[in-house]
C-alpha cells in the first residue's frame, strides 16, 4: 500500500470530465484506489463514486493505492493531477 498527498489543480475540481479520465485510469489496474477528502475516505469504483468525494479545485487530497501494481498505478494518478487532466484552465 502507497499512500501519496495530491493537488487538485484543476479550478473547478473533480467535476465530470476530470471523473470520468480518472475512472478509465483506475479501471486499467488491479489495484484499488482510496480517496481521502477532508477527513472522508471513499473507495473509488467508478466515476460516480469520484462525484460523490465533492473534491474542490485548488485542494489537497490523499490517495492510496493497494495492490500488485500500485506502483504504476499512484505513477499515472500523479501525472493527471499534476496535468489536471488535460484540461485548459
């Protein structure tokens, strides 16, 4: 398990279009993904569990990943945060 902080660059948050590119992300692993927003973990399985977080733009946020290629996984998450999911802001 690898636990790593991650900032939501993008303006207005984990809206639908950044959901749904992370969801396709976590569904290409075998490892599980946890979010951590403001206290609330919440197990990501698909995109409307990543609506459900209520991630705010500009935030912090927790993500851990568990399982027999986590390491990949965390990898790619960190590039589409960083990147803000190849949105234009």
């Amino acid at each position: 398990m690898i636990k790593q902080s991650v900032k939501v660059v993008n303006s207005t948050g984990l809206h639908a279009r950044p959901a749904a590119t992370l969801a396709k992300i976590v569904k290409k692993y075998d490892s599980s993904l946890t979010l951590i927003n403001n206290g609330k973990e919440i197990e990501i399985k698909g995109m409307m569990s990543i609506l459900g977080a209520g991630v705010k733009g500009n935030s912090m946020i927790d993500l851990i990943c568990n399982g027999q290629d986590e390491l990949d996984l965390m990898d790619e998450l960190k590039t589409a945060f960083s990147s803000g999911f190849g949105e234009k802001e």
